[in-house]
C-alpha cells in the first residue's frame, strides 16, 4: 500500500505541477518562483524532521545534500520555470517524458544494474510514441513553442536524470523527509541567488498581484502537494525501487497535465490526443513489466 501510495502521488501531483507553474510564471520571475518554492517547502521538511527527532548527517551527507540539491533543484527547476514561460504545460510535461531514457540508459552503461529487454523497447517506443502523439496537438503549442526553451528543458531532464542515478552512491541525510529538505532548500537558496544576479528582483510584481488566489492557490499547491509530498514520495521510492521504474512518472504526467489543463484552463483533448493518452499509458505498463535486473554470476568453488 506505502508503495501504491508514493507511485500515486509522484504521478498525479507531479503531473498537475505544470499548470501551477505556468500560472505562476506568468505573473512571477522564474527563478524567484523557483527559489521561493522550494527553499519554504525545503525549510519546511527540516523543521518537520527536528520536530521529530528524525536526524542523521553521516560523514559527508552535506556534500551529498548540497551536490544534489545544485544538480536536481538549481538547474532542473532554473530551466523548468525558465522554459515554462515561452512552452505550454503540455509540451513541458512531453519533455520530462525523456527522463527514464537517460535514467536506462545510465543504469545500462554505467550502473550496469539493468538489462534491455524486448518488452522493455516495445514499452519506450509506445509510450515516446504516445507523447509525440500528444505533443502534436497540445493546444497553444506549435510555432509558439521557443526551439531554444524546449532545449533548455531538455537538458534539464538531463540534470534530474543523472542526479537520479548518481543519489544512489552518495552519502545523503536520514531519514528521507530531511534528505528532501536539504536538497530543496539549498538548491532553493541557489535559485534565490540565480534570480538576484539575474536582475529578478527589480521586476516583481506588486503585492497585490502576488496575493491574487490564483497566485497564491498555485504556490501552496507546488510547495505543499507538488515538493513536501510527492518528492518525499519520489526520495522513499528511489531508496526502496529501481530508479527506472520511479522513473515511470515521467510517462503518466503528460497524461495528468493535460487532462489538468482541459478541466481547469479550458483546453480541449481531442480523439488523437487520446490515443496518445492510451499509448503513453500501455508503454508505463510495458516497461515495468519487461525490466530485468541481471542475475549475478555464480562464481565457481
């Protein structure tokens, strides 16, 4: 059931993430935005863990905390709500889709802790073909979308996806929730630098336009729902499960964000981006279902 659980919250409120980020980038600088979030939701999951007792920095655990807090934080989400500006939320969760790929392709050639199978092709193919499919027809996609701002997305599913794969042999803090903590309050911090070197703060909107209810609705939600609760979920589920099955998100977002954007945004799903839909969700299935781990050799008397 704890299993369950974790999947679904990395899934449904992960993927409902996008529109709240592009709702609030709208009106906020990015890296503001970005560093706002996740240095509350960072602080908030450390006090949580002294509040509970719950603390243990091994020898080298900062360095670990602050390494992946700069690659999974600073950089992913510096180029995540920079790129969410000029890209729909749509295409922004397609992007993320190209996580577990790296994240394989990794395992496969460095980790050597996974193995291709037939399934496990049929599964990426289907569900890369799904996203094109949805990608194709993201309503306010298409010439509107920057070429420049999908690269920078792109490589920053590179970051999240090599600081996935490289958590797995760094020392980190215990227990999970305050191992988050750090991680997201001090690449939030970095965020906050980033957006004062960049000039940031002298283009804030007025209070007033950052106490509207849509404003505020959107932040609660990435801060509470989007980074204490689903990457606390995310965290457990990497120590517990192969980073390529957590990885699996990645597919079933594009789903929720788009489903997202039709119920709260007025979008429309058409009967094409349907199909993607339903391929996007065969290709999860496939891929979980056809990773191997390789057995280990015997090794003989």
């Amino acid at each position: 059931m704890r299993r369950l659980l974790a999947y679904g919250a990395i899934y449904l409120l992960w993927g409902g993430s996008f529109l709240g980020i592009r709702e609030v980038v709208a009106v906020v600088p990015p890296f503001f935005a970005a560093g706002f979030r996740f240095t509350l939701a960072g602080l908030l999951l450390v006090a949580y863990s002294y509040w509970r007792g719950q603390t243990e920095m091994p020898s080298g655990s900062w360095r670990g905390a602050a390494a992946l807090g700069f690659v999974m934080f600073t950089l992913m989400y510096a180029a995540l709500f920079w790129g969410e500006i000029s890209v729909p939320s749509g295409i922004a969760a397609v992007v993320s889709a190209m996580i577990p790929v790296w994240i394989f392709i990794g395992e496969l050639a460095i980790l050597r802790s996974q193995k291709a199978t037939f399934l496990s092709v049929i599964g990426i193919a289907l569900g890369f073909a799904g996203v094109v499919m949805l990608a194709w027809q993201v309503p306010g996609s298409g010439a509107r979308a920057s070429t420049v701002a999908i690269l920078v997305l792109i490589a920053g599913t590179l970051c999240w996806s090599g600081g996935t794969l490289w958590s797995r042999r760094l020392t980190l803090p215990k227990p999970q929730t305050l191992n988050a903590g750090w991680q997201m309050a001090m690449g939030g911090g970095l965020l906050l630098v980033l957006s004062a070197l960049t000039g940031e703060l002298r283009r804030m909107p007025s209070a007033a336009t950052l106490l509207k209810p849509v404003i505020l609705g959107s932040m609660a939600y990435l801060v509470i729902a989007a980074s204490i609760v689903a990457f606390t979920a995310y965290v457990w589920l990497i120590a517990h499960e192969p980073a390529t099955r957590v990885a699996s998100y990645a597919y079933v977002n594009p789903v929720i964000a788009l489903f997202a954007g039709a119920l709260l945004a007025g979008e429309r799903l058409t009967a094409f981006q349907g199909i993607g839909a339903l391929l996007v969700l065969a290709g999860v299935f496939a891929t979980l279902t056809g990773k191997q781990t390789p057995v280990a050799k015997k090794v003989s008397a």
